[in-house]
C-alpha cells in the first residue's frame, strides 16, 4: 500500500499543526485541573512553569510519551487510507475467473433452442416476442436497466400474393421451366408459417426478359475479364453468378454498372459443399434445394437507406424511394443449384474460361446467334419484391459502471434471423445471453465493474446492419466521447476447427491473454488452453509467433462502432480449418437448414466450442471493463501499421515509371508511421511508471488509450463513401466483407493501369498518400504526453 | 475539509488491523524486557496474565491511554490527508484577483508601441521577426514551452512592378483618369518601406473594361432589388458597390453569381465617417484618400484554399489553383472615397433608390444609350496580384496544467497586419501579451493552473483565417477530445463606449461573473464595475436584465474552433456606441492609419480600457482553466435554444399556407428544446450536490459540460459548407460576419417564395428541421447521467 506523492513539506506542516491542537487541548485539559487555561504548546509551557520542577520534569516526559504515541497514530492514519486501485485490480483478477467459469455449456445449449424455434425475421412480430423475451431474461439476469429501443426503417419483403421466380421462356413467351418457390422445409418444422421464401431482400421489382450471361462471381474482376479480355458486352443481358468470394451487394453493384436489367445468383456444390459430408439433415451441406437469402444493397455504411447519417426515429425526415441510399435499380434473386442446372444447361455457346468453372461446369450464352438449340430461349425474372417502413427493435441492456459509468464497453449482436437463425445469429446471440446471465450472477456476489457494461441485441442485422447502425447514428455523441470497445456477437459458430478472431491490432494482445485463461473445447486437448490450441491450428508464421489475427472487414454490427466512430472493436468466432475446406462461408449459410439442429447433431454437441467463444467475448468485455489500465496495446497498433504500409507502398511499387513521373513518394506515410511509432513506445514506457493511485492520472492516460482509435478517423469520409470515416481500414470497395487497408490510397490505385486520366488517377494517390500520413502523424500526437 | 466517503465498515476494520498491528509490537518491547516474545493482543494478554495482578491492573490502564492516544492520531492522521480540492479553489480565487491586478495600462501601451513600428503583412520577413520576439519574450514571462509552427499556403500579394489601379477609359481606350496607388502615409511613417498598396488579395488577375454598375452595398438583396425590381442585368459589367454591411468577400461572390465581370469597392462617408470627428491624424475618420484593405475569399471555414481539411504541412498535397476554395473568379479592387467620386460621377444614368444613396449620392450607369456625356466612357481594371504559395508562422506558448494537463484552455488571436495593425489586431495582440506576462508572473509564485493553458498569436488571419484554421486541423483530433474553450483575441477596441461580447451561450454566465471583479475603465466611474457600466450603457432589454452579449458570427480566429470543432468560444473588445454612431466597424479599419498614435491619441489614451479587455479576456482562461468545476452555464444554452427556435419558427411562419401544404411543422424541434431544458435542469442540480472531493466524479460531469458544444456538431456539415459543422450556429451565407441561428432551416427558408422548385425547397427545410432536432435531442441526451 503506497500513498500518492505529497510535497513532504505539506505533510509536515499538517503534522506539527494538528499536533500543535492536540496537544494544547490535552494540556488544557491537565491544565484545567489546576485552573489554568491553556491552548498551545507555549501556554502548555507556561502552565508547566509554574508547578515544581520534579513534576515538570515527569509531566515533559509524559508529554513526550504522548506526542509520540499521538504522531506514530497519525502516520500510520495518513498511510492507512486507503488506496484502492491495486486491491481493486486483485479482486478484479477473481471475479474474471468467477465470470468465465460461470458460462455454461447447457445454458447456452438451452438459450439456443428457445430462440430457434421459431421464424423471426427482422420486422415481425416473433422477433419483437423474442426482443421482449431477452428483455424480460436480462432484467431477471440482475441487469440495471433494459430498454427496447425501436427505429421505423426501410425493409423488404417477397410480395405473398405474387411469388418471385425464375422462367426459361420459349419464342412464343411460355414459360417452360420455373424455379422453386420455397426450399424444401427441413423435418420437424412441417407446421412452422412465415417462413420467407429465399429473396434478395431490396431487389428492384420487374420482370425483364434476355439472354443469359455467366459471369463467374461477378467479381470486378469477372467483368473486366468478361469485357477486356472476351469482349462480351453485357447490356441489357441478365447476369447470373455464383455465390461466394464477395459480398452479394457487391456483385450487384458490379452487374449494374455493366449495364445487366437482371442478376441471378446460385450456390454452386463447388462454393458451397464440403467433401464427405452430407446434405441436411445427415450432414451439414447445403441441399440442392437450399437458397442463399440476403440483401442486396451498396449502403456503404448508411444503415437505413432513408435516413442516412441520422437515426430513423419517428420525426426523423426521410428520402423518398429515388434518393434512397444504396438500393439496387435491378431485379435480383437467388437460387439452389438444383435451379440453377437447368437455366445454366439451357445457356449453350461459348466455354468459358477454366477458373469459371464451378462444379456444375457451366458454358453461358450471349445472345442470338449462337449455333445451339436453345438460342431463341431467354430467361424471364419475375420479382415482385416490396420496400416497407418497418418497425424495428433493438434491445438495449446496461450495467452502471462504478467509478466510470461514462466510459461504455459494448457486446453487441444481431437477433434478427433469415428464418431460424441456428447459425446465424442465435449461435452468437445465445452466447450473448449467456454472458449476461454470468455477469448478473457476479453483480448479484458484490462485483461492479469500474466501467459501464452495454449489452445489446440488434434488429435489422440482415438488411444492412440497420439496428446498429442507426443505434450508433442516435448515440454518436455519447459513443464519440465515450466508447471505449465494441466487441461483436453475431454467429459464434461457423466451422469445428478453431478459433477465428478478427479485430483491431490494439486489441490483439488481450485477445491472446485472454485466450491463455481458457480452456480448449476440443476433445483430446483437455488441460490444453484455447491459446495453445489456436495457435497449434492457425499459427501466424508471418509475424510474432502467435495465432493469426484478421483485420476486420464488414458484413457484420461492428461497422458503424468501428469504421464510422472509431470505436476500437473485435469479433471472434469457432471457424473451419481454412487451408483444407475451401468452401464460403458455411455451407447452409442463410438457409431454412440453419437450425437448432445443425448445431446440436454437427458443429458443436457438447457445446464446448460455443461456450469457449462466450469466454473469449466475454473475457475480453470484462477486461475492457474493469482493467484500472485500458488492455489497449498502443505498439501492436504500430506494428500493423509498418506492415500495412509497406504492403500499401509495395502494390504501387508495381508502376516504378508512373511513381517517378508523377513523383509518388511514399516517405511521408513511412515518416509517419516511424513518429507513430516511436511515439507508441515512449506512451507504453510511460504507463509502466504511471502512479496508479492517481485517479487523474490513470484517467488521462486512459483516455489516450481510447481515443486512440478515434484518431484515425477522417471527418471527410473516404472518397464517396462519407461513413466509412477509418483511414486505415474500410471494408473494400469490392467486397463489403473483406478488410483493406489504408482504403483510401488502395482504392486510388486500384486498376489505374487502365485509368482514363492517368495524370490525374495519379495526383489522386498523392492525395490519399497525404491524407495518410497527416492521420498516421496525428494519431502519433495523441501519444504524446497531453502538455 | 471532509473526506471522500468511505464504507464504515472499511474505517473500521483498517482502525482495528493498524491497531492491532502496533499493539503487538508495543506489547513485544515491553515484553521483551521480561522476556517474553508477544505479538498479537493475544499474546499481550497472556504476557500480562505472567505478571502479578496488581502491576496488570495499570499496565492495562497504561495500554488503555496508549491505545486511545494512538486511535487519536490516527484519527487525525486519516481526516488529515489532503483533500485539496476546496482548499485549491480559495486559493485560485486569491491568484485570479492577483492575475488581474497584475496587467497594467503601460505595459499594454509598450507592448503596442513595439510591435507597431513597422508593417508585418503575413508572410513578410518582418511578421516573422514579431513572431520570434513573441517567442522570445513569451518564455523569459515564464512559459513552459514556445514553438513556432509553420504552414506553407496560398497568400496573395500586388505585383511591385505592375500596380493595381482603375481608369476611366475614353472611345479611343485611353485612360482619362487613374485611381490612386497608395494612400497617403501618416506624418511619422515616411520613411517607412513595405507598405503594401491597398487592394483586394486573392482577387483574379485581368483588365476588364466595360460599363459600371452601382449595386450599393452588394448584398443578396441589393442584386435581388437590382435585377427583380429594376430589371438591370449586370452580366458582363463591372459593378460597384459600397464597404460596409456585410463581409466584402460575399459581395464578390453576389457579383460573381450575378454574371459580373469585375467589382470595385469604395468606403462611402456614409459608412466610414463618424460625425464632428476629424479625419486622421487629426482624428481618427477616414481620410479620402485612405482605402479599406481586405481578402475576398468565400473559404467557408476551408482554410488554406490549397488544403482543405488538412494542415499546409511541408509533404501535404495541394490542389491546383483551378481546383482551390474560394477564390474568386474575377477581378476585385478597394478604393477610397476620392476616387470613388470620380468614377461615380462619370456614371450618369438613372437615379438609384433613394436607401441606396451614400453621401457621395451617386447614380449609376448600366451600359451604352444613356443620353449623357459620358455614355461612351468605360471603366477598366487593371489588377496584377499575384497568389502565392508562402510560409506563416503561428507560435505556441503553454503552460501545463497540473491536474489535468489535458484539458487546453486556448488564448488566440492574430499577429499579422495588413500594415502597422495599430488596432487590427495589435490592440488585442498586446493585450494577450500582457495577459501571458501576468501568468508569467503568477507562475513563478507557485501558482500553476488545474488544466493546461495555450497562448496562441497566429498569422494570416487578413488572408482567411488561415493560421489559426491551419493549425486547428493539424490537432483537430487533440482538441476534439480535450479542449475546453477557445478565447478569442483579435482588436481589443473599436471604439470608445462599452464593451462588446460575442460568445457561446454556456459562457454567458461567466462573462458576467468576471466583468463584475472587473473596475470601469472609463472617467468618473471610479468605484464602478465593468459590468455595472456595461450595463448601463447597453442593456438588453429582451432578456435577462444583464448586459448585451451576441452570437458569434466569424471573421475572426475562432472560426475553427468554434463552427468546425465545437469547441465553447467567445470574443470580448471595447466598441462604440451602436445606437448613435452607426458607421461600420471603426472608420480607419484595414488603412494605412491604423497606427500606433491612433490609439494613444483618440482611442485609449490611458490604455485602461485594453487593460479592461485583457482583465476580461484573461479573466475568463484562468477560470475556465483553474475552476474546479467548468464554469460553463447549460441552462443559459437551454434559453438560448429556445429563443432561437422560436424565432425560426416565426421566420417559416411567414409562409403559414406553404407550412400547411407541405406539412412543415417544428414541433420535433421544440420538443427537443424541452428535452435539452430539462436534462440541463437536472444536469445542474446534479452538479450542485456534486462531492466535489472525488476527483472521478468532478472530471466525468466537467467532461459533459465541456463536450456540451462539441455535441451541436453535425459530421455532415451544412449543406454545401461541409467545415460549417454547428448545427445551432454559423456565419450567415449572405453575410460571414454575421452568425445566424439554426443556419441550415434559414438558409433552406431563404428566399423560399422564389424558388423555382417549392415542394423540393420546403422538402430541405423538413430535412432542416429534423436534423436540427435530432441534435438538439442528442445534445440533451449528454447531460443525462452518463449510465
């Protein structure tokens, strides 16, 4: 126990002045017995002076006696306040322990099946019953408060009087071939309504007619290649591609800026089929008859297409339909690939090239003109997908942090599921109940965590991260100033073979101290830690000697906290062995397969796996919340950022002439990146020494390790996209849930081998280059000792 | 004093162990003697129960009054340990009043004497020579640090060999009549080199000829009256307008938008002349032959028009000039009224409204086939100014903050002049010199402040607020998260009546608190405070019984501070009486005649009155610096809001059958207003019964009042004015020195009964108002308890 540095000179002062009183109320006491009043040591002197001299002698002594009894009580007084933090941190210590041991393998099981028996989709009344449910749950958990948290936004639902298909048509217009309207429901949910047939939730309506064009996975790359180097124009054609490699939004977006009136997407067995494994319910493949559903938009971050960059309440003023944000002008639906065989054998023509095979070996067609039988057939859409303002429902939990109830540590997951949701999201969102319950037990022994703990339960995840989105546009202010982390909850669950974590680089080494603390799920590896079986399957040879560690993409809630505040964030999951199972995804990703089911018989039966991935998130909320120092590693930070640059300087390194012409220079973000730094290394040194009995200085150090994140954000957004605001990362500009880094210059250089202006495509890297490194040097500054 | 507050039991239970502690070690000395080890009361109790009965008997007596005396001591030990907040904040009111009493009348005179020798245009080697002195000086006053940081931007200068002039042009295109190239210098200055002539920077460069059109003050609505009412169209003329009214870069900009292709501006007597004044040196009006320098940029917050959002830094990229911020278009040229008859006079034409008459009573010329004398003459510009990439220098003086080292109170104003800047900005550059000295001196007493203070004198101002905007985005990440407010120091004077406050509606308050520890400066007021005689002289009768305070409008360095990043700001200077003189500005204002000798002769003579400012100015940083708690006032903000809501409200009443038609209603806005007017309600009460010893508790309700104003910033910006970021306040875009409430509902009701698309327009001002209300909401949500 060590007291905060005081000026000696002030205790002293202190000590002899209340001494002083002291002892000239006990003499005034002795002193009043013989009628003499005294009130300081020289009236105690002068008192004495007039008694004999023996007895002043005793009396000195006495005094003495009494002074130094009184001065030792004293000083062992001052020392004995207490200083709280480093008990505190101790106690901390335990009740994470407490707080992990306590999540339970059949309580999340249970949690599983009661919010999986049922269709919920975002929108609907069931889903507003399970909102309610988790409400009540986590009042009941010991929660200090819940509320429900509603938005009116834009959805889009299959029109149930006209369903959505796909025709082969003949010459006389007769549909000859249709696709399936449902997927075949899997047993035992015979009797379950409202199942939503698989759509591409925003589709435009229509019914256009064409030729049929396969474009792989409609890849920008696919259509350059499509154009470039096989002069296929694809106007006024219908594309259909694979699912897979990129986000479906994307391959849209790419589809419509070729100028396709239609774009049909299927799962090819090749994407979206494990080897040796069955199809559901014997296994865990997608059947033939299983659709991928999903929504289709470009928001670029704008959560409610009618309301971006504001909260969709009530008052809130919306675009019309036209100015909506990211809403695709064209039909678009998706099909099995027991569908799609039959309009892909119709197709005819030309091969296409090797890589554009998928298992189902398909050639494609252009038009008329070919010499094949089915030349005069042309596809027919027929969707008559509708928009809808849509009530939706966050559910909104707090803990009240108990030194610093304004610093907010979030675990946030979406509830909202496509139907049954086993997978997706309920696996993530059973482990979120999970850790609410554990935390209430530990509320309910004493604890508090010194931080405010927010859990949430998102609407709308499906149709574009609108929950989160616009729950982060209503408390941007408060989250601004105050988020310390956001950590993501959807799917915990996604492939049998490890862990999966992707997250901010200042997060990384808590990720792997927690990881140390719990156990390994998998059978055989008992007394084995989640650590050390993480690192055995996915070890990072590339960098430190430590598991691998992704950047964040999107795709999933953290979006808003991470890419549009600035919000340090993480995610982690159970995933496949990535190097052997080369399928997207999981296979029955967005099905009517994804069931309760599925990951009680295959992905997870003791629900060990799911229980390890509550402890991850768990332990590092905990952490975020109750560490007296924020576990924020400011030189991880650096070294992701040395490795991003270099690799961001070594892809335009690829154009030597250009950079020299144009005199591209990327010493200004290297510069940057060394003050960075450096800077990160002095911060870290400075916080070994900090006094943390200091409340104020623990404070202000803390604070430069959660604004840290905040720092790199740029006001002014990347270029045509104003709420992807991280100028280190962004989800790409051509897969939505991929991460790049350094977006701004990426994109700048992206396919500028091919620029129409190659002088001003290349003043336009110079720009991004610059407003890298001005972020990389300002981030840099907030490192730097405040004054 | 009083302690945090402690669990009982924790007291209890440190008392009883401490004690048991040193019993023990009491016991074992005494029973050392004896031979005995004891170490616990336990022990004690069976070495004494060794002893005969009679010596235990006062032995226990003797542990008794040990004991007690020691409980005493610690006692007094534990209530003893410092709980400096209280006893901090007595001694902060004891420096205030030393601080203020420290600025003195002839240093603030010496300080202006010095820096007024010579001209220091911004970029001039003698700018920077003021600047290192200031570095100089400001460190032997005391500071912890100085810096000088540069930025290299765009300035604008004449060309020395080919000057700026305007000729009346005959048939044969000679020129029959020049304006004049320099104004007279004062007696004194003859000698004196590197007087920049006046003229416009930033004006375009070229010779236009053509008819000149007399358009009064070149407002919105003066070109509105010119081609609505009088059906003149100016396209390819060269107009004329007066100074005055509103800021001459939006004069230029009307013109630009009104088809002109040159502007001219003279200073009308009308407007530069106060009455029974003699002109310079014999009293301070403008002399005919003086002219009123200037920029004419619309930046719109931009800054260096070559770097928009981001630092003129040495490796920052620049746009071309054709892609830079606000320059204008065509050639812009000032002239005084001397030369300003001579042009006007030649005009002929019709007789102009009579509200558009000044005292030169001019008419006007619109072109060919006026039956007068001079129907053939033409105008022509002659304007070579050059732009001109160039380094500035602000510098940077600090003092740390011994709590809260991150937590910046800002002292800034401009130290660049257009010539000798005698009142502009020099009057408020020597005040904060002065101010800067007096903390000087208070530090080197022991005083050092709670929270950091920053002296900023900046450059280039005059060419767009470019050195303080510079430096703003170059730490716009630290002072987002850490400034607490800005004080604004350009001219301390304009007059010689009262004094003039612009400011944030949470510094109210303060402003009145300060100026009432503050004495009148002027003559037979002895005895009398500022604020009484601020009172007396300009009351503001519609509010509360206070004096007059105004809405920041810009102009000025707090710009950025202020509409950019949120940050609480105000300005204080002496002015003059705006009832009786109703001149603009101060008549001298930008000429060569605002000298040194301007001020000692007519403006201050004991320099009292810049000692009143600086004791306001300088007042205000060391509260808002050293309070314990910010003295920011949230409920003067509510009242603010909802007077301004009000008046918008009215403003759109205007037009009661378009709000019906269109469903235009504010209620969302006023309910907003309630929500803020109660949250601040509680917020206050909340503070009053603050423990104000928990150093947690202090900083997280200090934290909501200073993020108070950041909480009206809209990311997204104004429309089309994306570094206008203050939803509640901006410069008005017809006039930048004015503020305007709720800038983006007046400006979407602006003109509304003229626009070519009404549902579109009173569609944006639906938008308007539901953004306005949400951040009104939103703000209010940031007094609430932070969980």
């Amino acid at each position: 126990v060590s007291s905060p540095p005081l000026p000696l000179s002030a205790s002293l002062y202190l000590t002899v002045h209340y001494l002083n009183k002291l002892l000239s109320i006990s003499a005034s006491v002795f002193c009043r017995v013989s009628g003499v009043g005294a009130f300081s040591l020289w009236d105690v002197a002068y008192c004495f002076n007039m008694r004999k001299e023996s007895r002043l002698i005793r009396w000195i002594g006495r005094i003495v006696v009494v002074t130094a009894l009184l001065l030792l009580g004293f000083i062992i007084g001052w020392f004995a306040k207490p200083t709280t933090n480093t008990t505190n941190q101790i106690a901390s210590s335990k009740y994470l322990r407490e707080f992990l041991d306590e999540m339970q393998s059949d309580q999340i099981r249970e949690h599983l099946r009661k919010f999986t028996r049922l269709p919920h989709l975002a929108g609907t009344e069931q889903n507003l019953r399970y909102a309610e449910q988790i409400r009540k749950e986590w009042l009941e958990f010991g929660l200090d408060s819940v509320e429900m948290v509603p938005y009116d936004v834009l959805l889009s639902y299959p029109n149930k009087s006209q369903p959505n298909y796909i025709s082969i048509v003949d010459q006389l217009g007769s549909e000859v071939f249709n696709t399936s309207l449902a997927e075949p429901v899997p047993a035992g949910y015979e009797d379950v309504s409202n199942i939503v047939p698989p759509y591409s939730a925003f589709s435009a309506k229509g019914q256009p007619e064409g030729d049929l064009v396969y474009v792989n996975y409609g890849r920008t790359e696919d259509f350059f290649q499509l154009e470039r180097e096989m002069g296929i124009n694809v106007t006024g054609k219908i594309v259909i591609v694979r699912y897979g490699k990129i986000f479906r939004g994307n391959k849209v977006k790419n589809a419509m800026l070729a100028g396709a009136k239609g774009i049909i997407m299927f799962s090819d067995p090749a994407d979206y089929w494990a080897a040796g494994v069955q199809p559901y319910p014997d296994g865990w493949n997608l059947p033939g008859g299983g659709v991928q559903r999903g929504n289709v938009l470009n928001l670029n971050g704008a959560g409610d297409p009618l309301t971006p960059g504001y909260p969709a309440k009530e008052y809130t003023y919306r675009f019309s339909l036209e100015d909506a944000v990211g809403l695709p002008k064209i039909p678009v639906h998706p099909i099995g690939f027991h569908d799609a065989i039959h309009l892909l054998k119709n197709m005819g023509g030309l091969i296409p090239p090797n890589n554009w095979k998928g298992a189902l070996n398909v050639s494609y067609k252009i038009g008329p003109g070919f010499t094949d039988d089915f030349k005069s057939q042309k596809v027919r859409m027929n969707i008559h997908t509708n928009n809808q303002l849509t009530r939706i429902y966050n559910v909104i939990g707090r803990i009240r942090g108990a030194l610093e109830p304004d610093r907010y540590v979030i675990l946030g997951g979406h509830r909202d599921a496509w139907v049954f949701g086993g997978i997706d999201p309920m696996s993530g969102a059973a482990v979120v109940h999970e850790t609410v319950r554990s935390a209430g037990r530990l509320l309910s022994k004493g604890w508090r965590p010194r931080r405010t703990l927010i859990f949430a339960s998102w609407d709308a995840e499906e149709f574009g991260l609108q929950g989160s989105t616009e729950w982060a546009e209503d408390n941007a202010k408060l989250l601004q100033e105050r988020a310390v982390a956001y950590i993501n909850a959807d799917s915990a669950i996604e492939g049998m073979y490890t862990l999966r974590v992707d997250c901010t680089p200042s997060l990384h080494t808590l990720v792997y101290d927690i990881t140390k603390q719990i156990a390994s799920p998998e059978e055989g590896e008992e007394g084995v830690s989640l650590y050390d079986s993480w690192h055995k399957r996915d070890n990072w040879t590339n960098d430190r000697n430590a598991p691998r560690i992704n950047k964040l993409g999107s795709g999933s809630d953290f979006e808003a906290y991470f890419i549009r505040l600035g919000i340090a964030a993480g995610r982690a999951r159970y995933t496949k062995n990535k190097i052997t199972e080369r399928y997207s995804s999981y296979p029955v990703y967005h099905s009517v397969y994804e069931t309760f089911e599925i990951v009680e018989k295959f992905y997870d039966p003791s629900f060990k796996r799911l229980r390890a991935v509550a402890q991850v998130r768990g332990g590092l909320i905990f952490r975020l919340a109750d560490s007296l120092l924020l576990p924020l590693d400011v030189n991880q930070y650096a070294d992701s950022l040395r490795k991003y640059a270099q690799s961001i300087a070594q892809l335009a390194q690829r154009h030597p002439e250009e950079m020299k012409m144009y005199a591209v220079s990327f010493d200004s973000l290297f510069s940057a990146v060394e003050n960075f730094t450096i800077a990160a290394r002095d911060f870290h040194e400075r916080l070994q020494i900090l006094n943390r009995e200091d409340p104020l200085q623990v404070r202000v150090m803390n604070d430069q390790l959660m604004y840290l994140e905040r720092a790199f954000i740029d006001p002014l957004g990347l270029p045509g996209r104003p709420f992807y605001r991280h100028v280190i990362f962004a989800p790409s500009s051509h897969n939505k849930y991929a991460g790049e880094s350094f977006p701004g210059i990426y994109d700048a250089l992206f396919d500028i081998e091919n620029s129409a202006d190659p002088e001003k495509a290349w003043e336009e890297v110079k720009r991004q280059i610059s407003i890298a490194a001005f972020t990389v040097h300002s981030a840099a500054m907030t490192l730097t000792p405040p004054a």
